[in-house]
C-alpha cells in the first residue's frame, strides 16, 4: 500500500502474534521460530499487496 486514509487519528498497522496458538501447533522451539517468521513475512507480504495465492506460491503461505 502506498496511500493510506487521510484520517489523522489512524493507528499504524500492526501484526498481532496469538502465543498460545504458536505453542500449541509447534513442539520445539525451532519451530515457533520458524512459525514466527513465516507469519511475520506473510502479513508484512499482505501490507504490500501480496495475495495468499503467491504468497503460497512462494513458500510463505
């Protein structure tokens, strides 16, 4: 995205992490990290217009 509403109060976006989800799926800590940084670079990706088809593509779905 490279405009955002004009609306001066808008928050900054943000990524929000679930921890106990994360744990749940991963059972070492090498996997929540990965887990980590796969949903991070995922929700970075929508920011710029990425969709979940080439996001998938890409390996990061």
């Amino acid at each position: 995205m490279t405009e955002r509403g004009g609306e001066p109060w808008a928050m900054p976006d943000r990524i929000t992490l679930y921890k106990e989800p994360i744990l749940q799926m991963c059972s070492t800590r090498d996997e929540v990290v990965e887990q980590v940084t796969i949903t991070v670079v995922h929700e970075v990706a929508h920011f710029f217009g990425i969709d979940d088809a080439t996001l998938h593509r890409l390996g990061w779905g």
